[in-house]
C-alpha cells in the first residue's frame, strides 16, 4: 500500500513539475506578444521550472542571447482577428433578421439565439467567441438556402406535409437550426 502512493506522488510531482514548466513558458510567450520592446524581457524566473533547472537556466539564455540579436517587428494583436474575413456585422444582422434595431417577426428561435451570443461577444470582446458566432451564422445561412431549395421540390413537400401539415420546413429549421428531421423527409423520397 505504502508503494502505490509513492509511485502516485512521485507521478503527481512530475506532473505538477511540467504544469509548471509549461505555465512559465505561456507567461514568457505572453510577455513577447504584448511587450514593445523587446530588449527589455528578461529571463524567465527559472526559480518555477522545477525538472531539469541547469539545463533550462543555459537554454533561456541562449534564448535571452538570440533575441538581443534579432529585430522584432511589433504586431498590432486586433489585426489577428480570424473573425474579420467572414462576413460583415451588416451581413450578419441579415442572416439572423435583425432589422431597424430589433429583430424581425419572422426570426425563429435559433436566430435569436445566435444574436443573443453575437452581443455577448461583442461585450466581452472575445474574437474567438465572435468567430465561432459568425462561422455558425454562415453555416445557418447555407443550410437555409439549402432548406429553401428543397422546398421547391413537389415529392419533398408532399412528404412533409404528411407528417407536418402545413408549417413549412423553413419554419422548422429557423427554430432549432437541425436539420436532422428535413433529411430524414429527403430521404424517404430518395
């Protein structure tokens, strides 16, 4: 018994030791993105790497040594924005329905979920969070269009009214975003 919990504290330590060694060089990697100038960083406290404290102390001075010699070129952090390239903020006001400052009657519950976290980003000014919002909003709009096209097609709207009646898949699909129950129509007619 005495044995199982030594080799757990000894994988425990080690474990926490390389927590550590990561968290240290996230810190001195967030240092280098938000410092102007460079020459001004200094070597990261070797104190918190516990594992290997000689070999880590020589390799962060050889870092400390090579970046002396380089030129850094300052990023501006907002220019990394993924977000920026998919679609404008107009375009997505027209994806959700959003129109002359509240969204449109005709907007089903998934778009209002949507714009619901869109605002929530926006506040927070998480890019990540932006992106993933505005990247759903382009994949609601393709499967609309996608929804809008099947409901051209005479045997697929047959078959849906069989089992829903008169509400239309649109309908359906702007109100939970899933389009399993419109594939399993598309399937029967198939």
């Amino acid at each position: 018994m005495a044995r199982k919990k030594t080799e757990k504290t000894i994988v425990n330590d080690k474990i926490e030791a390389a927590l550590n060694e990561i968290n240290t060089v996230e810190d001195y990697i967030s240092n280098i993105l938000h410092e102007e100038n460079f020459t001004k960083l200094d070597i990261i406290n070797t104190q918190s790497v516990t594992l290997d404290k000689a070999k880590n102390n020589t390799a962060f001075q050889e870092i400390n040594s090579n970046c002396e010699n380089m030129e850094f070129i300052s990023v501006d952090l907002n220019s990394l924005s993924p977000y920026k390239e998919l679609i404008t903020e107009k375009e997505f006001y027209k994806i959700v329905g959003f129109v002359n400052n509240k969204l449109s009657s005709r907007s089903g519950l998934y778009q209002e979920n949507l714009f619901g976290h869109y605002l929530d980003a926006k506040e927070n000014q998480d890019s990540g969070y932006i992106y993933d919002v505005l990247n759903k909003a382009i994949v609601f709009q393709n499967n609309l269009n996608y929804v809008k096209s099947l409901m051209k097609n005479k045997l697929f709207m047959a078959e849906w009214r069989k089992d829903f009646g008169k509400i239309s898949p649109a309908v359906v699909f702007k109100h939970d975003g899933n389009l399993r129950r419109i594939n399993i129509i598309r399937e029967r007619i198939i």
